[in-house]
C-alpha cells in the first residue's frame, strides 16, 4: 500500500529567494492567526510532524534574541505561535537549529562563529520553547551531500550539534535530511558511519524535484538503504520526498506543485522501503482553497484537492475535523 504524507518541513521564509517565488511575501505578511490556520491545516490532513528548516536567515532571527535582529516578518514570534498552534492541533516539530551564518556557505559547519552561535541557540531555544508539548526534537539544517559516504566534518557537526541538544532534551528525537541518495554507498563502512552519528531519524531526499533522479530509480536506493538501517535500527529511516518542480531553471527559479501522478509514483516507489513519509514540502506546495491562509502557487490549491481527495479514498481514517 501507497504510504501517506505523515510530516513536512516547514519555514517563515524560503531560503533561496528566486525559490519562494509564490509565498515567501505572503508569508512574511501572515498574522499569527494565519501561522495558526495552516498548522490547521496541516493537521487536518492527519500528518504527525513539522519541520522548521531553521530559526534564523540572512543574519536575522525568528524569535527574541541578542544573536541577531529580528527579522522583518508581521508575526513577531512566530515559533511561539506554531509550537502553541502544533500543542493545540496534537502535531510533533522538530525545531531546525539554524541559520547562524551564510545558509548557502560550503563551510558553515565548519566557520567558528556560527558553530559558536548555533551551540548557544540550542540551549536559547529549549529556555523558551522547551515546554511546549509538541517540542518533540531537533533537526540539523546544515545538510549533508552523501558523497558514497558521509564527509568527517558532517559527522563532527552533527555530533556537537546533538551532544549539546541531549544535556537539554535528552529523550528528544533528531532528525537529518542528506541529499546525494542515488550515490550513497550502503556497505559496511557506510553503516559503521550511521552508528557513529547521534541521530534517531535520516529522512533521504528522494531528489525526483532537483531533477537528480528519475522516479523509475529511486526504488532500488531505497531499497539497499533500508538493508543498511536494518543492521542499525536505532537509526530509522525516512523519506524526504520532493513534491515540486521549477518553474525554470533548476535552484534558480521558482518552485511551484508537481503533478500529483507524479507524486503518487514517487510515494509507491519508497513506501515498501522507508518508515515514514515526509515532504518537501506542504507551505508554497499545498494549500487548502478558499483559506485567507492560503500561501502559493495557484496550482497549490489543485494539489491539495488531489491529495485530499486520494486520502479520503485511501486512508480515510486520516482525516481529521479540527
């Protein structure tokens, strides 16, 4: 059976600028009513998980802190907003501890100042957000390009990154996302790395929107993935699946919704291999029609009545009236 969506990432502001075309001032503009409604949203279509890509972007801050000014969004506190939003709707985030530098930087993990700022802002981020019911782990931003294996310097920052986390949360989940699955190398020395990496859960982008892979392919990595968490199953293994396409040219044009045939393809592909579904992602891809809340591409809406409708014929036990 076809696995359903049970998380996404999310974020108050894309990233690459030329991406977030079709919502990134929308959702500079949204209320915390609004911030509210699409956690709604999320959750009515029965997902579990939120991903916040990161706290921070372009040297400013989404919450109250002397790390950075804030940034120039309506909402001032919109993590509050969504972890009290998620609290209330029964959804899980993981909160991305990042950007404390130049996102798009080769060396992030490694520069001393953002190293010393990310270190700090965990500690910041548990003081405030820590008490939140639905505050159910981390995520590491900073993401890998498995290159057959993983570099030394991701592991180190991964593993700093949750040493500190656990003197925090030490029953908190932590969550990475590496590109590069179609080249990654699952043999012995690469499960000996999975052991030395302190993480509960590697969602593998499927790369099908980044026009790496073809959806035909994507099985057979999944496949040998999963021969590989089955020797390290305190490691689970995830899907991150990309449900967009561009408009243009590839990382330089804006992301808009793939056509949902395509989407089905892709979540057959990987179900018989990963644990859990997540995408890349619900904000600017999904959005439920006829909602002040709406944020996206106008084919956005088409793609939330397709799932919707695919849901209620597939597993209509997921839906929920919130």
């Amino acid at each position: 059976m076809i696995k359903p969506i049970l998380g996404s990432w999310f974020e108050f502001q894309h990233h690459n600028k030329p991406e977030g075309k079709y919502w990134n001032l929308t959702c500079a503009n949204f209320t915390s009513q609004e911030w509210d409604d699409k956690v709604k949203e999320v959750a009515e279509l029965g997902m579990e998980y939120l991903v916040l890509m990161h706290v921070a972007l372009d040297f400013k801050a989404y919450y109250k802190t002397d790390i950075f000014p804030h940034a120039d969004i309506a909402c001032f506190d919109p993590v509050e907003v969504v972890f009290t939003a998620a609290d209330k709707y029964g959804l899980k985030i993981f909160i991305g501890n990042d950007f404390f530098g130049q996102w798009d930087s080769p060396h992030i993990i490694q520069d001393p100042d953002s190293r010393r700022l990310r270190l700090r802002a965990i500690g910041e981020l548990y003081s405030k957000y820590g008490h939140h019911p639905s505050f159910y782990g981390w995520y590491w931003p900073n993401e890998a390009y498995i290159n057959r294996y993983y570099s030394e310097d991701f592991i180190n920052y991964v593993n700093e990154c949750s040493r500190e986390a656990r003197r925090f949360t030490p029953y908190g989940k932590i969550l990475i996302a590496p590109y590069g699955t179609r080249v990654a190398v699952p043999d012995d020395k690469y499960v000996k790395q999975l052991e030395a990496m302190d993480v509960d859960i590697i969602a593998y982008q499927d790369e099908i929107g980044v026009q790496k892979t073809k959806v035909t392919e994507s099985a057979a990595f999944y496949e040998k993935l999963r021969e590989a968490h089955d020797r390290v199953p305190q490691v689970k293994l995830w899907a991150d699946v990309e449900i967009f396409e561009f408009e243009g040219q590839v990382y330089r044009s804006a992301l808009i919704p793939a056509d949902f045939e395509r989407i089905l393809k892709q979540f057959e592909a990987v179900s018989p291999y990963v644990d859990k579904i997540l995408v890349y992602q619900y904000q600017g891809m999904m959005s439920k029609p006829g909602q002040k809340a709406y944020a996206g591409h106008t084919e956005a809406g088409n793609l939330y009545t397709n799932y919707y409708n695919w849901l209620k014929e597939n597993h209509p036990e997921m839906l929920k009236k919130l």
